[in-house]
C-alpha cells in the first residue's frame, strides 16, 4: 500500500497554473456574490462603500421572481423524474447485453448533450412545431427531459459496471427470480447512482437557458428572467441577489451528487 508521501506531487509551476485558472474562473461568481450585499443602488461600483441585507427582502417580495423561480423548480423536478426513469431503464435494457444497434443508442442518448445547446435547441423547436405543439410547460419539460436523461444513464452505467455480478448470481443460487434479484440485490445497489443523476438533472434543469429559449414560448424560468434583467442597470443589485440564489441551488445539489456517487464507489469497493 502507497501512502500519500510516495505519491510524487506536481510541480510547483502546474500547481499554480491550476489555482490560477480556478480563481479566474470563480472570479465572476465572487462578485456577484459581492454586489448581492452592496449598500448603493448602482452595482458598477468598485469597489462597495457599504453593504446591505435589504435587497435579498426585496427580491422575495416580487411576484416575477417567485413566479420563475417556482417555473423553474416544476420544470426541474418533472424533467428530472422523467431522465430517473428513463435514464434507469435504458442503462438496464443496455448494460451486459450485446446486441445490434447498442452503440447506436448510446450516442442518440448522449447526442443531446454532447451537442451544442443552440443545435438541440433548434432540433426541439422543430419538433414542437411538427407537432403543432404550443410552446409552455409541457415543452420545456420535454426539452430538459432530453438532456437531463442522458446523466441518470451514465450514472447508473457507470454502477452497473462496478457492481459485482456474483450478488446476482448468489440471489439465483438463493433461489430469487429476476425479479426478486432486481428488486432486492440489483435496485439498492443502483440507489445512490440514480439519486446522484436525478440531483444533477435537476441543478442542470435549473439554470439552463439555451435549451429553455427555444422551448418555453411565453413561459419565463429563472434563467430567462436573468437574461431580460440584464437590460435593466438600475435592478442590478436584485438581479445580483437572484443569481446568488441560482448559484446556490445548482452548487449544492452538485455537492450533495458527488458526496452520493463517491459514497457508493466506497460501498462497491468494500463489496468486492
């Protein structure tokens, strides 16, 4: 066993190079996290006299906001249920089985998202229109569905390959059926893999705007009325104290993901 000591470290130089990429790339989210607290109506000074809590009060009383914020979280949860679901299924139909067309299905279902989002978006909008569709909820829903599935399925592939095929075959030699197999050896294995995938369906739905400019018609997610608040410099500090809150429901569910996929690689590890 290596110990943390023979592990040989990266030279200085990368190290520093990686940290400076990092904060360039938080940089922006800091300030809008400062300017969220900035005391003066303007948010273009540099940098704040003073800081406030009033605008967090402020941006809660408008109606607009809660009315895309609560869009947003329906959008999210619906289309997250549905990649669960899906996103489940076809991991299962396609794992361990060989057959005609496999690499086929796995490229349409990474196709979405590999993709640019202007490209889906365009493809969704023509579909919507084919079908003569009225562009609302239902359409969003159907959108983010189609990106979001992609990351239950990659998420429950990537367990299904880590989980040892011996506990099915000691359920069969136990005397369980299929089912019994799936539902007791099979599904809580998988557990953690779909919660994790389901989470990060739903911060992805919840912050996406390409997609959702296509699809939503009049509808106005979170995303789209950060989009239209950009014209407006003198609501700054508000549209300031939204984005933090868009920061936050995406990086927490994020977190909580990673927490649940790195404790299920723990659990497969002290399986085998």
């Amino acid at each position: 066993m290596h110990s943390d000591q023979d592990t040989p470290r990266a030279p200085l130089a990368l190290r520093l190079a990686v940290a400076a990429a990092i904060a360039f790339l938080h940089f922006p989210i800091a300030i809008i996290a400062l300017y969220a607290f900035n005391a003066e109506d303007s948010a273009f000074t540099f940098p704040p006299h003073e800081f406030t809590l009033k605008w967090f009060p402020r941006a809660f009383e408008r109606i607009d906001v809660l009315q895309s914020i609560g869009l947003s979280l329906e959008v999210a949860l619906i289309a997250a249920g549905i990649a669960v679901v899906l996103g489940t299924l076809a991991a299962l139909a396609v794992h361990g089985r060989s057959f005609a067309g496999r690499d086929g299905i796995n490229l349409m279902f990474n196709l979405p998202i590999a993709l640019p989002g202007i490209i889906t978006g365009i493809a969704l909008l023509s579909t919507i229109r084919l079908l003569d569709l009225e562009p609302g909820v239902q359409t969003l829903v159907l959108g983010h569905a189609t990106f979001c599935v992609i990351l239950v399925f990659n998420n429950v592939i990537a367990r299904l390959r880590r989980m040892p095929q011996s506990l099915n075959e000691a359920s069969m030699d136990l005397g369980a059926d299929a089912f019994k197999t799936f539902r007791y050896v099979v599904l809580p294995g998988l557990g953690t893999a779909i919660m994790a995938g389901g989470i990060l369906a739903v911060a992805l739905s919840f912050d996406e705007i390409v997609v959702t400019t296509f699809t939503s018609g009049a509808q106005r997610t979170l995303p789209i009325w950060l989009l239209n608040q950009l014209a407006k410099p003198r609501e700054m500090p508000i549209t300031n104290v939204v984005a933090l809150l868009v920061i936050l429901v995406t990086t927490v569910p994020i977190v909580a993901a990673w927490k649940l996929t790195e404790s299920g690689s723990h659990a497969d590890g002290a399986g085998k």
